[in-house]
C-alpha cells in the first residue's frame, strides 16, 4: 500500500515539473494561488471531505429515524465513489512518480 509521504513526494515533485515546464506562469502568480495543481488537490480533497461528512450526518439521522432513505444512500454513494475516485488518482500519481524516479538520466 502506497504511503501518505509518497504520495505528497509524487504530488510536490509534479507541481515542480509544471512550474519548470510552463514559462508563461510566474512565481508571483503561482504564489497568488491560482489555479496551479496544489491548489487544485486541496480543493479535489476538500470536496471529497465535505461529502463525506454529509454522508456521515445523513447516516447519523437516519439511524434516529429521520431524514429521507433516497437522500441517504445518494449521499453515501456520492461519498463511496469520490473516494474510490481519490486513491485511484493518487495510485496512478504515485506509480508515475515512481516510473519518472526509475529513469536514468
């Protein structure tokens, strides 16, 4: 299993390539917080959290007998699949990061 240092090794040295790759970004924008790709993985992780936590409240209703079923397993699914989606993503930065640390230069 991958680990979460990996991981944000695979993340940072990706945001360095694109920083490097791309002159027509400079330091000042990336440092203004557009929409560079630290950014974008703190807003991806961020709405994966907040429909987690909606799923957990709605479940939480729903064990106290309110709150409606169909909204309660659409959250849930919603949840489940931005998940899945999240560590496939983070699985395939992580191989390429390895693969990109295996050539020689």
């Amino acid at each position: 299993m991958m680990n979460v240092t990996t991981a944000a090794n695979a993340a940072n040295a990706y945001a360095r390539t694109q920083s490097l790759s791309d002159p027509g970004v400079d330091d000042a924008a990336q440092a203004g917080g557009g929409s560079d790709f630290g950014s974008v993985l703190e807003n991806a992780v961020g709405s994966v959290l907040d429909d987690a936590h909606t799923a957990d409240s709605l479940s939480a209703q729903g064990l106290n007998g309110g709150g409606d079923l169909t909204s309660i397993i659409t959250a849930v699914s919603k949840a489940q699949l931005a998940l899945q989606t999240t560590t496939t993503i983070r699985d395939r930065v992580v191989q390429a990061y390895q693969d990109i640390m295996k050539m020689t230069i």
